[in-house]
C-alpha cells in the first residue's frame, strides 16, 4: 500500500462510519467490481473498505502530484444530494465543477462551449456595470433569462480557458458522459465507483458508496484536502523558483560588478602608472628610433655612390716617388762589383797548387 500522504487518507472506521461499505443490490452488480466486494449480506453487496482505503490513497497521491505541477482538477457530481457538496468543495478548492446536467461535447467541443462561456463573462460585466438598465424591460428581462441559464449550467466553469488536467467524478455511472469525453481526450479521472458500474473505466476507482451523503462528503472533502495540499506544493515550487532566479541574477550582478571594478582599477594603475613615468613613454629612440627607420645614410648613401676621393685618388695613382725612385733603379755600387767579378786570388790560387802538384 501506499503510505505517502496518509494523513489524507481516511481509516476503515472514518469509512465504516460513513456508510462507505454498503453497495447496490446484488442483482444490479457489475462482475467487475468482484475483487472489491467483501460479502453480500440482505440482497446487497459489502464494499472491502481495506480496498477503499488503498484506492483512496493512490487517488490522493496521483491528484496531488498532478496539482502540484501546476494541473487542475474538475469536480462532477450532478446527482441532487452530490450537488451542493461538489460547489463547496470546488469552490474550497478553487476547482472547476460541474453539478447540472453535464452538456455533451462540453470537453471534446470546447471551442464552442467557450463562446458560450464568453457569452455569460459579458452578460455578467454588463449587468454588473448597470448597462442593461438602459435596455428596455422586456430586452433586460430576455437578457437575465439568458444569464440565468447559462449560469445554471456554466457558473462553475465560467472561468474554464483551458481543458483540466484530471476528473473527479461522484457516480461514473450516472456520469458516463462525462468519463467517455474524458478518456477520448485522455484526460484521467478518478471516480467513487459503486458495485453497479465498471472500475476498469477510470483510471483510479475508489470503491465506496456513491449514493450516500456522509460517504460522499468524506471522500470528497479528502480529495478536495489533496488538491489543496497540492497547489500549496505548486506555490512552494513557484517561489523556490523565483528566489533561485533572484539568487542566480544576484550572483551574476555580483560578478558583473566585480569584473567592472577589477577593470576599473586596472585602468586606473595604467593610467596612474602612466602619469609616473613621462620618459618612459617619451622615449623617442627606443620607441620611434627615427634614425633606424628613416637611416638617410643607407638609403641615398651619396658618399658611398660619388666617393669623389676614392675614385679619383691622385696620390694612389701618381706616387711620384714610388715610380722614380732614382736610388733604387740606379744602384751603382751593386752594378758593379769589380771585386766580385774578377777574383784573382783565386786564380793564383789555382796555379800554385798546379804547381804543388808537379
């Protein structure tokens, strides 16, 4: 079983208490009902109020969960003694409800309900501004008519701008109409079901007494505490929500700030430092260095083109003394050695040791 939301369940004695057990005669059950049925005693079948509860609480769950993502529920119930409790509760709730004849098509036709449904919004403005006071009696008269019936069927979904999320419906038998256009538009519904009707048409049956006042007071005023308790969470979820955004876009103008003074103080030191250190900046050489870029000298280099001295070089190309140098063309006393030439010690030499020899 279950256990999530007990608290908004009700115990076997809340449910025996009131009169949830008793079922239709048994000539009139459905066999479908059989796994809920406990005994049949005087001609009538006994609802297992263990199942009810289960049920109960498994309808309670899915409602709330469906409410709490932001769903919303219809109330129908249009059998005399289920009327008034399905407005209170509706209305507790601020649910949509049905307690009139149900009108075909009023799901699977909505687009025309609707102008129907704007058609009462108006009359009602109108009659409340005081503009039909000025229509003739018998135009207001016709025009209050209108109104009337339209509110007789409508007044509980008059603000309807949307098809609901989930159906609670009192009798599915009574209300076969009702759960048909639901499970073509699959929309689920959970349903007090009798031991006259087929459970397996809802998505979530409640096994209980669909006829008797104190059943159908207690199951619904639990539906209605689940629906409550599930636009709370919605709520809840809502503000979490925006506080998270408020938070994120704390944060992120948190750093924006941040990053805004970090870049505010870095221009500030450039600027500071800046305004200390004048050579730095003005250091025409080191930043411009007009003689490395413009080097006249390089470009034109007129001296290294014309060079008048290194063509026309007289000296190089004269040197008088180099070519005339008397001295050493004429050198006399190396010309002439008579001494070298003619050595006659030499010769005589020669003849003495001639002479030796012989």
């Amino acid at each position: 079983m279950t256990t999530k939301n007990e608290k908004l369940s009700a115990s076997i004695q809340e449910l025996f208490d009131a009169g949830s057990h008793f079922g239709h005669p048994s000539r009139r059950w459905n066999p479908k009902m059989t796994e809920y049925i406990h005994s049949k005693r005087n001609g009538s079948h006994i609802i297992n109020l263990s199942k009810t509860q289960e049920k109960l609480l498994q309808a309670v769950n899915f409602i709330e969960s469906v409410i709490s993502d932001g769903g919303n529920c219809m109330f129908v119930g249009t059998k005399k003694h289920a009327q008034n409790i399905i407005k209170e509760n509706a209305e507790r709730s601020n649910s949509l409800y049905i307690n009139q004849r149900w009108l075909g098509g009023l799901m699977t036709n909505f687009k025309t309900i609707e102008r129907r449904l704007e058609r009462l919004v108006e009359l009602e403005d109108s009659f409340a501004k005081g503009i039909i006071i000025s229509q003739t009696k018998r135009e207001s008269q016709k025009l209050d008519t209108e109104r009337g019936r339209l509110n007789k069927f409508f007044s509980g979904i008059k603000e309807m701008n949307e098809l609901p999320s989930v159906l609670y419906v009192v009798d599915i038998h009574r209300e076969k109409i009702a759960v048909a256009e639901a499970r073509k538009l699959n929309i689920p519904v959970v349903a007090m079901v009798d031991t006259n009707s087929d459970p397996n048409q809802v998505e979530y049956p409640i096994p209980s007494n669909d006829d008797g006042l104190r059943s159908i007071q207690l199951i619904t005023n639990i539906i209605t505490d689940a629906i409550i308790s599930g636009q709370e969470l919605y709520q809840k979820k809502q503000e979490d929500q925006l506080a998270e955004e408020a938070e994120l876009e704390r944060l992120e103008a948190e750093a924006r700030n941040k990053a805004q003074e970090q870049a505010a103080k870095r221009q500030s030191n450039n600027d500071s430092s800046a305004k200390a250190e004048p050579e730095v900046k003005a250091e025409p050489e080191a930043k411009a260095e007009p003689e490395a870029k413009a080097e006249p000298e390089v470009k034109t280099e007129p001296k290294a083109k014309a060079e008048p001295k290194a063509k026309a070089q007289p000296k190089a190309k004269a040197e008088p003394k180099a070519k005339a140098e008397p001295k050493a063309k004429a050198e006399p006393k190396a010309k002439a050695k008579p001494k070298a030439k003619a050595k006659p010690k030499a010769k005589a030499k020669a003849k003495k040791t001639d002479t030796e020899k012989k």
